[in-house]
C-alpha cells in the first residue's frame, strides 16, 4: 500500500466492524476502545465480519484518509490472536493485502558464525 504518510505503528483490530461505519466512527474506535491517538502517525487497520474487506484510518497532518479494498472471490487472512489490537510490522501489512497469513511469517535473521 503506498500512501502519502510513513506510518510510526500499524495497529491491526481484530474484532469485526461494522463496515457502515466511516472515518468518525472508525476514529472513535481507535480512540475510545483502544485508547490510542487516531491523530497519530499510525495505520489502523479494521476488516469486516466475513473478511473480504479492509478498512485503513490515518492522520494525514490535514484530515483524516480512509483507504479501503474488497476482494471479490478471496478473504484477507486475518489474524486469530486473543487481543483486540496489536501492532503489525511494514512487511506483515503488505503480506495481508496480498492475501497471506501475517501470522505464519516470520522473518528472517542470519548472523555469521564467527
């Protein structure tokens, strides 16, 4: 996702959102249930009951952006950990909207032997 903001944090809710829900309610969310800063430099993300659509609020240091995606015949692979949110990195959020389980990838490190 290419957006006009370097987000600091990606903060993913996993419960179900009402997706007639817009960027008000969604601010209120992030503000109310997850005590955070909807005016942050954050992404956060929200998804549907069925899971074939993604919501993403963020502060643009104007306004707030709302970007949303559908998938027509795919469900985005999302997350079964216990807690409301949690904080995913760069490469996770690309992995989801590309339809993978952020939760089966790990990456990588190497460190020589010496």
């Amino acid at each position: 996702m290419r957006c006009f903001v370097e987000p600091s944090t990606v903060y993913l809710y996993r419960a179900p959102v009402d997706f007639r829900k817009s960027i008000n309610g969604l601010a209120l969310i992030v503000e109310q249930e997850l005590g955070l800063d909807p005016f942050n430099a954050s992404l956060y993300l929200f998804s549907n009951r069925t899971h074939d659509k993604i919501k993403i609020l963020y502060w643009d240091k104007t306004g707030f952006a709302l970007w949303y995606k559908r998938l027509e015949k795919a469900r985005f692979k999302w997350p079964a950990r216990c807690n409301d949110v949690f904080e995913i990195g760069d490469q996770q959020l690309h992995w989801l909207l590309e339809g993978y389980d952020i939760e089966g990838h790990q990456a990588i490190y190497f460190a020589s032997a010496s």
